[in-house]
C-alpha cells in the first residue's frame, strides 16, 4: 500500500513531514495522487491531540505540502 507523507508548515515556518494515516482531518480529504510540491490548505480536528510532540499546533487551518509517497 503506498503512504502519502505530508508537510505540515506551521505559522512560525518549522514543518514537519507525517504519514497521511497518523492525523484525521476535518471536512477536508486529502486526494489520493497530489503532484509532489503541490500544496494544499486543510483544516484539522485536533493536531495537537493526534500528532503529540511532532506537531504542537492546536487544531485550525494549516497548509499541507505533499512530499514523495513510499512503498507500504
């Protein structure tokens, strides 16, 4: 199964990259295939909650970058 990984940039620039499985998003799917570079603006339920340390944001809007996929 292939796992996107996405770029959360934060407000203050500091990012991230995360598997899409490790957070949930609200009324917002995130497109299966997503030219790599592209971005695109969600908005999360609780990050804080889902991510623990790797992402401290609370919940609201926050641009996903996608990065390369990987082999699952």
């Amino acid at each position: 199964m292939r796992e996107t990984l996405v770029r959360l940039v934060r407000q203050d620039g500091s990012a991230c990259d995360v598997p899409v499985s490790s957070y949930s998003l609200k009324r917002c799917e995130i497109p299966h295939e997503l030219p790599v570079g592209e971005a695109i603006s969600v908005e999360f339920t609780d990050l804080a909650l889902l991510l623990g340390n790797v992402v401290s944001t609370a919940a609201g809007r926050s641009e996903v970058r996608f990065v390369d996929g990987f082999q699952h």
